[in-house]
C-alpha cells in the first residue's frame, strides 16, 4: 500500500521551460535530510517529493517540516519499489525531466543543474551521476571492494549490453518524461537490482545517456547496503546482463525487455 500524505503545490520556475521534480527515496534518511537540501540550489527544482518506505525513525516528520511533498509507504517497498512510487508519482505532477536524489547525504545536490540540463534542452534522454569518472569514488570513502566490484561489472556489463557508461550502479540519475512514460519499469524488482534492470531497458530502447562526474560521500549515517547483499546485487547484475545480451540476439525472451518499446527515431 502506498500512502499520500501530502501534496502542496509550489512556484515553478522551469528550466527551458519544462518542468523540474526532484524525488528522493527514502529510508531512516531522518539525519542527513536537511543537510542533503540545504545544498540544493535555487531555479533548479520546481519542486521535491520524498517518498519514505516505512522508515522506522522520524524521516516524515523531517520532510514535514521542511515543507516539500511526502509520499509514505505503510510497508516497507523496497529500493526499487521505492523507486518506481517516485518515478509515478512525478509523471502524476506534470514534471517533465525527474532527477533522483538520495536523502543519505551521499551524493551532492550542487551539481543538479548539470544533471537536468541536458534532459531539458533535448540533449540527452537519461544522465547519471558518475563516481568513476574522476577520482571521487575512492577519495569520497569509497570501500575498495565496492571499488574494484564497480569496475569490473561495468566492464563485463558494457560488453553484454553494447553501451559504454563509467558505471551502471550510482543512485544519481534523471531521466526525460518520454523515457520514463515509455520504459516500462514497473515490471521491474522492488530490490536494487532495479536500478540495473532500467539501464538494460533505456539502453535496449535506444536512448541517449550521458553522463557526469559525481563527488561521493561515504559516511556512517549514509545508506549501505552490506556485503551479503553487494554480492547478491553482483549475481544479479551479471544475470541481468546475460539476459540482455541473450534477448537482443533473439535467444530468449526476458521478463524486463520483452515490452520495452523503442524509441521512434532508433
């Protein structure tokens, strides 16, 4: 069941004239919210909605607070569940390029502009924060087996799936309203795999990624996910990336890909 707990409206101010809603999924983000808003920058974002997956501290009281918009799940969706809330959400607002930022503090609001600006004048159709581009993953705290995992799947991922990103797993990412009406990712997982799962789609579909460096904080109040269930999400980036391969030579049909439209102009 998912909860709407409030929805006021704010002043847009667009950028290129379309219209900018951040979302952030939420978890126990109580500790790093404000902080994480208080580096957003202004006449970027028309508005924001947090979307809190049951968390078990006071995040929604936070959010209130602050006064942006809340969605609260009364049972606990998962990262991708989350996800797709967020993304439904925001088309139900009328935005018309949707950025995703994490409450944890990990990753920076101060470069948002970057990441919406190219969706919004046309450029590209999906951007992702990078934190291999550069130096910011180690220099941001970056555990060196999480380092070396990053890398190697994004290698073995690119040759699977015919694309070339730094990497397919920062939770930095915005996205057009076409892309995200046309990629069906709700078929998605609810667990974090998701995040994997809609690159396959936005990739097979044929659009456009681009992608920017991303400074990245590793703190002990920013999320995590532990080492049994980095290895789990490994497995499954490596299964995710067979199937696309398998599918886009015809030799099976995969749950996710199967009902992704192409874009017109492929």
């Amino acid at each position: 069941m998912r909860k709407a707990v409030s929805f006021t409206g704010d002043n847009e101010q667009m950028v290129n004239g379309k219209k900018v809603v951040m979302v952030m999924p939420a978890y126990n983000a109580a500790s790093t919210l404000k902080r994480t808003l208080d580096e957003l920058p202004d006449g970027v974002v028309d508005e924001i909605l947090l979307v809190d997956d049951c968390s078990r501290d006071d995040t929604v009281s936070q959010a209130e607070s602050l006064g942006i918009k809340i969605v609260a799940h009364t049972c606990n969706t998962g990262y991708g569940g989350n996800q797709k809330t967020c993304y439904d959400t925001a088309l139900k607002m009328g935005a018309d390029v949707v950025v995703m930022v994490h409450p944890d503090y990990q990753y920076t609001p101060l470069i948002i502009s970057a990441m919406v600006s190219p969706i919004a004048n046309g450029v590209f159709d999906c951007m992702l924060g990078s934190r291999i581009l550069g130096t910011g993953a180690r220099k941001g705290g970056m555990p060196l087996y999480k380092y070396i995992s990053n890398r190697f799947l994004t290698v073995f991922q690119n040759v699977m799936v015919g694309y070339h990103l730094s990497e397919y797993h920062t939770g930095y990412r915005a996205f057009s309203r076409e892309l995200l009406e046309k990629v069906p990712y709700g078929v998605n997982s609810d667990d974090f795999i998701f995040d994997n799962q809609m690159l396959c789609q936005i990739i097979y579909a044929g659009y456009d990624i681009g992608e920017v460096t991303c400074p990245t904080r590793y703190m002990d109040d920013s999320s995590s996910i532990s080492f049994k269930r980095s290895v789990k999400y490994g497995i499954g980036v490596l299964r995710c990336s067979v199937e696309t391969a398998l599918h886009r030579l015809g030799w099976m049909k995969s749950e996710f890909l199967k009902s992704v439209e192409f874009r017109k102009d492929r």
